[in-house]
C-alpha cells in the first residue's frame, strides 16, 4: 500500500515534502500528486491537463483546464496529442510509423529533485518533429541528467499536424494552434511551479530542431513574455522551411477525402469535429504542415503578424539566451532514404525549395559554385553537399538570429557549436553514422536519459554528460553557462558583442573559437544583404 507524504503550508504558499510512496502538492490548479523516480533522487509528476482541445473545433485555440475537483494523480504520461509516431528500436535501429494519440493530450510532466532548496529555476522543454509529430515521453527526454543539479524541469505535449498548424484564414482557425498550445504551458507553469518549489521569475524555455524554431518564435511574437531565458539548439524561426502559407480550402479537402461532399468550410469544419482524429490524420499524411502568417482578426491574439526575418524581436530586451548547433548538422541526410542526395537534381530541387528564388538560376549556380565544382563527383564532394545544406538549414540561420539578438538592450547571447563524437551522439546511433562529427540531435544524447542508448554507452560518457549538462543548467540558474572556471569547465564563455562572436566549441576539450565557419557565414550574410527582397517574395508565393 502505497503512503503518500503531506505538504507543509508556509505563509500560504505550498512546499513539498517527498515521502516514500508519493508527493501531494497543492497549487493553484488543484492539488496535484507525483511518485518518486526510481532512476534519481526527484518527483515525477507525470500528464498533468494545462488545457484542453476545444471538442467543437479541435483545430483552433486551446481553452483553458477548469481546476482539478479532487486529488490529480499525476503518475501516467501516455498521452500523446493525433500524429504518425516515429519510434526508436534499440536492436534494429529502424523506425516504424504508425498512428498513435487522441485530442485530450494536453498534457504536461513536471519533474522536481528532492533538495530542500526554495525558488529553483525551471526548465521548460519543447520537443521538435517537424511539426508533424512527436512527445515529451521519458523515454527520449528523460529527465536525471538535468534534474540533479538541481532544477526544474517541464516537458509537454502540444498539438501538430492538422490540429496545430491548419491555417484557413478563418477566426476559428487562424493558424498556429500549436504555438497556442505552447503559450498555454508556459503559462500554466509560470503560474503553478511557486507551489513545486520553482521561482516563476526564473524561468527558461527552451527546444531543440522544430522545437527551437517555435521558441524562437515566442521570442519574436508580440504576445508578452513569460519567461525570462530561452535555449535554441539547432533551429530558428528564420529557417527556410518555417513558414507555411495558408490554405482556406483545407477543411473541404479533407472533409471530401473522408467521404463528406461540400463547400462550405464550416459544414466542412463540424463534420471533421465529429471526425475521429485517427482519420483525419491518415487523410493528411502526405500534407506539410508548420507555422504561418495569420490573418488579423477583431478579438483573436494572433501570433506570427509577419515573416519572422523581418521581426524586430519584441520580447527580448533584457532576455538571456543559449544559442548553436552542430559541426554536421546534416550528415545524417547522407543516410536518409528519399533525401536530396539519393534523387535525381536534389541538391538543385533543394536549393530552389530552400532558398525561394525558382527563376533565378543564376544565382542557384552562384550558390552550387561556391560549395562544388559544377562537374564533380557527387561521392567525392558530399560532404561540400553536406556543408551546404547544413548551412542554409541551421548553421546561417542560427548565426544570422544571435547576431541580431546580441544588439538588444541588456540581452546576453552565448552561442556554441558542438562536435563532439562519443557513444552518445544520437542520430549517429540511430543511422550508424561513422563519419567524423556532429550531426543534428546528437548533443541530446548527452543532455537527456535516452531509452534506445545503453547503459554500457552512458557508463562511458559520463564526464561528458556532466560537461554539457553543467553547461545548460549553469545558464538555467545563473543566465550564465560559466559563472566560474572549474576543473570541468575550464573556460570563461563570453556573450556575444557588436564586434566580436565568441564560440564555444564543445568537442573533446572545451575551446573558444571566433566566428565558426567564417568564410561560408561570409558567403550567406554577403547572399541575403543582396537578395533579401527576392528570398522574401519567393517565401510568400510558397
């Protein structure tokens, strides 16, 4: 039988006390109960409702979670919001798609170490998928690396696919609905983590791939600010690939594809309410989804006004922010069936795709020239390739962004790139990647508990395990990844400035390194100067 603790009340304000069998804690959403972790010295509180998917228009804003009438228990996180799920095999290293989710998925985990200290910082993390799928399951995020230095940490599910970023040019669906979901857990968190032991005025947000491109979007969002540092690996919202535009015959399409003949969009949008989610999503599959410019609307809070490239960044005065990327961000493209190396005029389809500028070819060529030789060979040069795509994907965009956020008042930028190669580089794993380098994703291998990674492999890796989580949470907790040298962390990391771009290089050692990749960074910040104006025309007929 399990024996649950109770929670002493001091001046009105709740403070846990972890017992054996469980932890109450009462909050301002209703008293909430977590399990200890059996795999570290915290509290899991797992699946808590932060809002709830609006049943008669499951494609539009959240609504908000009424406050719990009884005890919460807060020990199960499978719910996951209507996607294909990709999933990991250990043995296989295979993935395999099938349909998985339902609409009550709003759902966040909360997880709390068991140390007396009051008002600790909290993590929020958000998940990247391509904005078609994805969770926050412990499996791939699990918690203890972060957890024991003492933190908070949150991760969360929120909506993709059709149900987060349908955009119709319609009140009911102004698009974004995802990025909503976010704002409502952020939200939630900033006003329910006093009652964990959290300070709301300490707050980070943070994500990684599409993840971070939607952080950086509630950076750029006129919406006001709930937190107070933000961490953006490997994504931002001036990726090429951010931005959709809308589509105001989307609910007839689908509605017809599942066998209801209309035109009318609001006839279209009750049948598809009515619709199961499994449905709607096998109709979409072949559908790509992601963020847009909304249409204004009187009494709608829109969230993406304009193409982030030329936001002016609203809420970062005064923020903190974590920035970086990979060495080889898309190595892994190498490895990828159906990627732009293995079909016919991919890399040229790419560059078109990426870059917006289809009856250009001769800036196309002015691109393809830089990186390779018109006549080479594609085996000889795919890392030139890789290069590339890496480039216009992250490494520009990211380098673009930090720049641009170093010249705000009282704003401290600290910008990394990460190659180092070790047991733990996840998409290396997964693709059986042997080349030297980084590629996307793989410095989570060393941030999170990652089910599909054996023990044997983390059992090797710990000292670098502790280098880059010391590296978040010292940023987490103090808004700075190196407050002091130590045997672990010998550097001082510096902010960006107006005149200077330090990097912290985090491979094998620690190294501060100046402007990575500086003649190619050259290239694209001498290419966009020149031709914004048509990247942007390009982007809006997309």
């Amino acid at each position: 039988m399990l024996v649950y603790a109770v929670i002493l009340v001091v001046s009105a304000r709740a403070v846990p006390v972890a017992g054996d069998g469980g932890l109450l804690v009462h909050a301002p959403a209703g008293t909430i109960r977590g399990v200890p972790a059996a795999d570290g010295d915290y509290v899991k509180f797992l699946g808590i409702p932060y809002a709830r998917v609006n049943a008669s228009n499951p494609f539009g804003a959240p609504i908000p979670q009424e406050k719990f009438g009884k005890v919460f228990d807060a020990f199960n996180e499978s719910a996951i919001c209507p996607q294909i799920k990709e999933e990991y095999f250990v043995l296989s290293n295979k993935t395999i798609d099938d349909y998985d989710g339902d609409l009550d998925c709003l759902r966040l985990n909360i997880f709390v170490p068991k140390s007396k200290t009051r008002n600790k910082a909290t993590y929020i993390f958000i998940f990247g998928g391509n904005f078609v799928n994805g969770h926050s399951d412990t499996n791939i995020y699990g918690p203890k690396n972060l957890v024991r230095h003492d933190i908070i940490m949150v991760t969360f599910n929120y909506r993709s696919g059709p149900y987060g970023f349908m955009c119709m040019d319609i009140p009911e669906i102004p698009g974004n609905q995802g990025l909503r979901d976010q704002y409502a857990a952020i939200e939630w968190v900033r006003d329910n983590i006093g009652a964990f032991g959290g300070d709301p005025q300490k707050l980070t947000i943070g994500g990684h791939s599409s993840g971070s491109m939607l952080v950086d979007m509630h950076l750029l969002t006129a919406r006001p600010r709930q937190f107070q540092q933000a961490i953006l690996q490997s994504g931002t919202a001036t990726n090429p690939s951010f931005l959709h535009r809308s589509d105001p015959t989307t609910l007839v399409s689908i509605a017809r594809q599942l066998g209801f003949k209309t035109n009318d969009t609001y006839s279209a949008l009750s049948f598809l309410a009515e619709a199961s989610p499994k449905s709607v999503i096998e109709a979409t599959e072949k559908y790509v989804w992601g963020p847009c410019v909304e249409k204004k609307f009187d009494g709608v809070a829109p969230f993406i006004t304009e193409d982030p490239e030329l936001s002016d960044g609203r809420n970062l005065d005064g923020l903190k922010i974590l920035g970086g990327f990979t060495d080889r961000e898309n190595m892994y493209s190498l490895y990828w069936n159906g990627s732009v190396f293995n079909v016919p005029n991919g890399v040229r389809n790419f560059l078109i795709e990426k870059i917006y500028i289809q009856n250009e070819s001769d800036l196309l060529d002015i691109v393809h020239r830089f990186y390779v030789d018109d006549d080479a060979d594609n085996e000889i040069i795919k890392f030139e390739m890789v290069d590339m795509i890496s480039d216009i994907n992250y490494i520009y965009p990211i380098q673009r962004q930090m720049t641009k956020y170093s010249k705000h008042i009282n704003t401290s930028v600290y910008l990394y790139m990460f190659t180092y190669d070790g047991y733990l580089n996840r998409m290396k794993y997964l693709y059986n990647i042997k080349e030297a380098g980084a590629t996307h994703s793989d410095e989570l291998g060393y941030m999170f508990a990652t089910k599909f990674l054996s023990d044997l492999r983390y059992s090797k890796e710990q000292r670098m395990i502790d280098r880059v989580t010391t590296l978040w949470t010292n940023f987490i907790k103090y808004g700075n990844p190196t407050p002091v040298r130590s045997e672990l962390l010998p550097v001082s990391w510096p902010p960006l400035t107006a005149d200077t771009m330090p990097c912290l290089q985090i491979g094998a050692n620690l190294t501060l390194v100046s402007r990575p990749f500086r003649r190619r960074m050259a290239f694209w910040e001498l290419f966009f100067d020149a031709h914004l104006d048509k990247i942007l025309a390009g982007r809006a007929q997309e």
